[in-house]
C-alpha cells in the first residue's frame, strides 16, 4: 500500500493532518474514514481496513481530527459539530485532488459523525459504520462522575484509553441536542451497520435504532465476537472485506486498463504485514483476495498459500476445459468436480529419468457426474491433460523479472 501525508484546513483554520492510503495500481474510488472518539487516525483497526480497501483499489482519507494526533488545534475546544464539520472539509479536500468521495466509513462515535455528515457530501453514495452510537450523548458514559464536575466547573479532565482529555461542558451541551433520526432518514445513501452483538463500550441495540432510521437500500452485517476497537487483524480484514463487497454494489468503481502485452489484466500482489507473510492479491482491477502461510511456517492462515493458489488455478482450468469439450461434443455431463492435492517426492519414484532431486507432484482427481459411456468418460479424462494451465505446469515457462523504482 502507497500512502501519502497530506494536510487541510479545519473548521477552526487549524491544519489537519492526513493520510491518503492509495493502492498499488489505478484509483479505482475514495473513501474517507472517521475514527473513534479521542483515537487517531492511525489506530490498528483504521489502518488495517483502509490497507485492505486500498489493496481492492479503493483509496482511502484518513485523518486526526482537531486536536488530536498529529492535528493543530485545540481537542478542548471540539464537540460533535466540529468533528461533522471537519469531515465534510475532508471531503471538500478530496474533491479538489479530483477525487470525491463515493464512500464513507466511521467507527464508533465516528460513525454517527458520517451519518450526520452524509447529507453534506453530494458525492458520497455509500455509508458504512462500525459500531456506532445512534445518540452521540451515549459517549458521555465514559466520563462517569466527572460529567458533574464539568458542569459544576465548565471543564474536566478525563482520562480516557490511558491520556487524559479536557472535556468542556459544551461538549455534553452539544452532544445531548443531536437528533440523529432526521439526519439518518434524510441521508439518501446507501448504509452498511456493522455491530459486535458483545461490544460492552456500545450496545447492539445502537446498531438497531440506527438501522431502523435509515431508508432503504440498507443492510446489517454482525461482527460477532469482536472487540469495540476492533483490535483482531482477523475482525479488520472481515470488516474491510464486507465493505468493499457491499460498497460494489452502490460506487462507481473505474476499471483498469489492460496493458496490451497482458490480456488477462495485472495480478498484484503485495505485502499486507511485513511481519508474517499475508499478501494482498488484487486481480485485473476486480477480484481480490488474500495470500498467506500457514501459522506453523510463520504465517497467519488468513489465506491460500502459492502452492495452493496455484492448484486452483490447474482445478478452475481442468473443470472449464471439460465443461466446454462436454458442450461442444453434446455430452450428458451434468456436473464435474476437480480435487488437486500438491506433494514434492523424489523424482526416481515417478520417472527414472528425473533425478534423485524432488520434483513437484500434482494429484488430480476428478470426478464426473451423468449418464456417460465408459468411451464418453475415457474422452473426458484425455482432454483433461488439454487444459491450458495443465500445459503450462507440464511445459517449460519462461519468467522475465524486472526491478521497478520505488516511484513507479
């Protein structure tokens, strides 16, 4: 994932600092993302869900809001309105790098604040929020008995996440005369609620109120067992990837040109966790998935690994290669499937001719459903061996590799 700094004026003319996560090859659309309360915009679940939108094309603004961060300002200063007011400027900065935003993301009190922020941003179609709060004043029960002092004295310091805030007694002011249920009705965008059914910081019942206010098109998607920060990579990865899915269906997604010397498109890969092995895979501009080792070789398990990538794509040609022989021979084949396990063994033990070194097994079983002659199926298994990437696998290949600059 690229990523690029940036900086915008807030609502108070403090600058706002940003990052602009972009993927590796063509913008494909932008979304803009909105953290949690007193978090940033560099918090583990904001950073792991706009690294996988970025990976499925989609750029993604993230940014501190006022005073908080790496932001100018004053956080003592900000309440709710300021928060929806910095984010439609986010937007706005957007728009004059000629990338609009068709999608918007918020997490916890960030998600109410892109639900308020919705029906000021023309160019936003979609609207995803992960556990938020349908009434922003459910955030005061965090300060607990220091609510009465801030309105005794005007201000208290919180502590909140371990750091201590100064919370205004205009901030409870401002968050107690929220009326979120116009605001939902009258958005006009698409939504996706995402909401832990054990999230013990916001109740599920907010995901409920917030679902029920909103017109139609809308969907509701849980996250199970996960934490209100979202802390799991696992639980980030679901909730990007049921983004993206769902937001398909409501933005503009430009594809990417294929290059003349590449008919099947660029597959992309690239590295999602420097730490272990995950691998973002994006494929022609439109299909995207996950690379990964096993956690005994070091990995995570959130994905295929090469070799099982690859026996997918020998089991994906042979079925189709079947497919289109039993339609042109009329054939009553009425269903096939392929099972490919993948071994190294000695070459002697396959072919005396190959060597004592270890050569690369591919079993293939395949199994064919109809009412077929023994001569039918005989025909079936020899054209099997005529699937393109069976023939690749079987014949030399040539692989030209180059070193891109890091600009590129």
């Amino acid at each position: 994932m690229k990523s690029e700094r940036l900086t915008f004026t807030g609502h108070d003319g403090s600058t706002l600092a940003a990052r602009l996560d972009l993927p590796e090859g063509k913008v494909c659309a932008t979304a803009l993302f909105a953290h949690c309360f007193t978090c940033s915009k560099d918090i583990p679940a904001a950073r792991r869900i706009s690294s996988r939108l970025a990976a499925q094309g989609i750029a993604v603004l993230r940014f501190d809001f006022t005073g908080l961060g790496h932001s100018e300002g004053e956080f003592a200063n900000t309440n709710f309105t300021t928060n929806v007011a910095d984010l439609i400027l986010a937007a706005r900065a957007l728009e004059d790098r000629l990338m609009a935003p068709q999608l918007l993301i918020g997490h916890s009190l960030g998600g109410a604040a892109v639900l308020k922020a919705a029906g000021d941003i023309p160019g936003a179609r979609a609207v995803a929020t992960i556990g938020a709060p349908f009434d922003p004043a459910h955030v005061a029960e965090n300060f607990g008995a220091k609510v009465d002092e801030i309105r005794q004295q005007g201000r208290a310091q919180v502590k909140l996440v371990g750091r201590e805030f100064t919370i205004c007694d205009h901030f409870l002011d401002d968050i107690a005369a929220q009326k979120m249920g116009p605001a939902i009705r009258a958005m006009k965008k698409a939504l996706l609620v995402m909401h832990a059914p054990r999230d013990t910081v916001v109740g599920i019942d907010n995901a409920a109120e917030i679902f029920a206010a909103a017109m139609h098109p809308k969907s509701f998607v849980t996250l199970d067992d996960a934490d209100h920060l979202i802390t799991r990579e696992a639980d980030a990865e679901y909730a990007a990837d049921t983004i993206a899915t769902w937001a398909g269906r409501y933005i503009d997604m430009v594809e990417e040109d294929f290059p003349e010397h590449a008919p099947d498109g660029v597959i992309r890969v690239s590295e999602a966790d420097a730490s272990g092995f995950l691998q973002d895979v994006n494929i022609a501009g439109k299909h995207h998935m996950l690379a990964d080792e096993p956690q005994a070789m070091g990995g995570t398990d959130l994905g295929p690994n090469p070799y099982q990538f690859l026996a997918a794509g020998l089991g994906a040609c042979t079925a189709m290669t079947l497919r289109i022989y039993a339609r042109h021979k009329n054939l009553p084949l009425e269903h096939v499937s392929v099972e490919i396990t993948h071994d190294k063994r000695h070459g002697e033990e396959i072919d005396p001719d190959k060597g004592a070194g270890k050569v690369d097994v591919f079993r293939r079983e395949i199994r064919l459903v109809g009412e077929l002659s023994d001569t039918e199926r005989q025909s079936l298994l020899r054209i099997a061996d005529k699937c393109p990437v069976h023939k690749t696998l079987h014949n030399a290949s040539v692989i030209e590799t180059v070193l891109r600059r890091n600009d590129g």
